[in-house]
C-alpha cells in the first residue's frame, strides 16, 4: 500500500506543511553523505558512487553493519519502478562477489587515508573481523514513491528471505526551511534478520533453534547473565530489536564473540528494559554488576533490553565451546538457514548434553 506524510505545525490553529519536491537526486545523496542517520544510526558508509564494472552503472551508496554485512543503497528523488530493482539486484550479484581486500579498496577511495578496520572499531566499538566481512547484504532502495507492481516484487523477494527493503521519503517546505521525512515499507529488523540467516548461498529451512550473540564486556556480564536468568542487547536498535524474535519457550543457543558457545537455555518471557528489569523484588540496575548502557536507560533505542531465559546448561566463559566450522555471527538473534548452524547444533547438543 502506498505511504503518505503529512505534517502540521503545532499550535491552536494548526497549518499543513506543504510538500515540495526534491530538486536533485545528488542532493539526497549529499545530504546521506552528510548524515548518515537519515538512512540508519546502525550503519557505516563505506563507498560512493561505487563503480561496478562490469555491470551496468555505478551503486550510489554502500553502507557496513555491526556484523560486516554490507548495505547496498539506490536512490531515485521520484518514484521506484521494477527496473531499480532489477538494476539493484545486478548490483548486489556484483557485491556478493566482492572479497575483504575488495571491500577495503572501496572504502580507501571514499575515505583516503583512513582505515577500515580502525574506523569500524570506532564506529561499533568491535573489531572488524575478516571471515564476517560481506558475508551477508541487504538492499535498500530510497524513494519518493513505488508503484504497486515494484511494491509487491519487493514483498515478494522479501519474504523469501532475500533481505531488500525501501526507506520512502517526502520533503515539506515551511516558509524558507525545508524538511526531511522518512518510512520504511518493512520493518528494517525483518531484513536484517533475513540477511543474518542465509550468510552463505546455501540454504535450508530453519531448524528451529535460535543462535544469541551475547557480547560480554565491561557493558554486559555473562556472570551476571548465569546467575540472574538472561540474554541481553542494547546500545542501539540494531543491536536489541531481534531480541523480539524470541517468543516463551524458544531454545536459545548462546555464544560470546571470541570465546565460543557458553549456554543453551529456554526463553521464559519477553523482551523488557532495563528501566523495567527486576531481579527479584529489586530494579535490575541496582542488582547488575555490568554497565548495561546505564546511561541510556530512558533513550528506547540505545537503551539495554533483556529477555529472561531458564538455563539448561552454560559454561564459564574458560571453557566456552569453540570448534573449526562452527556458526557465528554479530547479531543479537538470528534464526540461521543454512546447513552450518545445522551441523553446529548438533554438535552442540553433544557438548551439552542436558540441553533439553
């Protein structure tokens, strides 16, 4: 279905700010550049103007996620036809065959003499690591409009876990000042989820079982997380919304980055701040050795969210349950569709044989 704006100034006699149309193309593209939270606070830029070769243009944007997933962005000032996303998906074959040395000479033209890897550990606050380096990608498509014929493709390739999305946005003009609005036709979480599951061209159904990434740091404790029943994420959207793919019941396979798999668990419960979180009779800050993103307990997208979950068995983080081929990923939740989380489960359920 189409998506409209429409704003109204605030006062007891309220005006319709008037929409206006965008000039240029280039000056979306400037303005991106300028500000890349108009697209996403998650996502780093890493090229412009990318040169394909090959293929039959150049891709106008090209972001990096906290997991070294890349995003592959369109922009068109007026309305999206079927032939953007045919172009897209010519583009993103040419960047599912991009390889890390690739990816770092994309990014050396857009930020001569900066680092990848240095500026993506400012950025995420993690080290850039080069097996999950385009070992996934998204599509975005930014636009005024979509016809119905583009907006059901779309939908189509969507829910087949091809994770392609479109930002809509609508300028208003109010006297001299103009302004920007924004609408996502999916949710962004579905596609990030869509992009997370199928890291590899291979794929099968899902079997089922959820892999949690729980980043332990000075910000969250897997001590804590033992003891007090949970998994947890936060520090920005990106990072806490696939906690809500877990639904009671769900069995969690649990992971620290660097160290291996430390628990399997049931979820018992959904999704809660921090500012909600109590342990016992008491708020969960004043209970938590961790920092938890304390400081944006009243921010509901940086803030830090938990889901309880009934241990069946966990480890300390010494003996953490790594092996050669085993699945990993930077995301929160993810629900893995290809055969290496299959086989990862099952030799999880050997190392932790009171799984259920």
């Amino acid at each position: 279905m189409p998506i409209r704006h429409a704003l109204w100034t605030v006062s007891t006699t309220p005006i319709e700010v008037q929409v206006t149309p965008l000039e240029k193309e280039s000056l979306l593209h400037d303005m991106i550049v300028a500000e890349p939270k108009i697209l996403s606070s998650e996502w780093m830029l890493i090229g412009s103007e990318v040169d394909t070769r090959g293929t039959s243009g150049r891709i106008d944007l090209l972001a990096i996620a906290p997991d070294g997933g890349l995003i592959l962005i369109e922009l068109k000032k007026d309305r999206a036809s079927r032939d953007v996303v045919a172009q897209a998906l010519d583009y993103a074959c040419w960047v599912e065959e991009r390889k890390p040395a690739d990816v770092v000479s994309i990014y050396s033209k857009f930020a001569p003499g900066r680092s990848l890897a240095q500026d993506f550990q400012t950025h995420f606050g993690q080290p850039l690591e080069e097996d999950s380096l385009n070992s996934s990608h998204q599509i975005v498509i930014v636009a005024a409009s979509l016809d119905p014929k583009t907006e059901r493709i779309i939908k189509y390739l969507n829910d087949r876990d091809l994770a392609i999305n479109v930002l809509f946005f609508e300028v208003f003009q109010h006297g001299e000042a103009k302004f920007l609005s924004r609408a996502w036709l999916i949710d962004p979480v579905e596609s990030q989820v869509n992009a997370a599951s199928t890291p590899d061209r291979e794929k099968e159904p899902w079997n089922g079982e959820f892999y949690a990434c729980f980043g332990e740091s000075d910000t969250r404790s897997w001590t804590d997380a033992v003891k007090y029943g949970f998994i947890s994420g936060g520090g920005g959207s990106w990072y806490s919304n696939t906690l809500n793919l877990l639904d009671v019941g769900d069995r969690v396979w649990v992971k620290v980055p660097g160290r291996g798999f430390v628990g399997v668990g049931r979820v018992t419960g959904p999704r809660i701040s921090l500012g909600e979180f109590k342990i016992g009779d008491l708020p969960a800050i004043d209970v938590l050795s961790a920092g938890y993103h304390r400081a944006f307990i009243d921010d509901p997208d940086r803030a830090e969210y938990f889901v309880p979950i009934d241990w069946q068995q966990t480890v300390p983080l010494d003996r953490a349950v790594q092996e050669v081929g085993m699945f990993g990923n930077q995301n929160t939740v993810c629900k893995p569709k290809t055969p290496l989380w299959r086989t990862t489960v099952e030799r999880l359920k050997q190392r932790f044989p009171n799984f259920d």
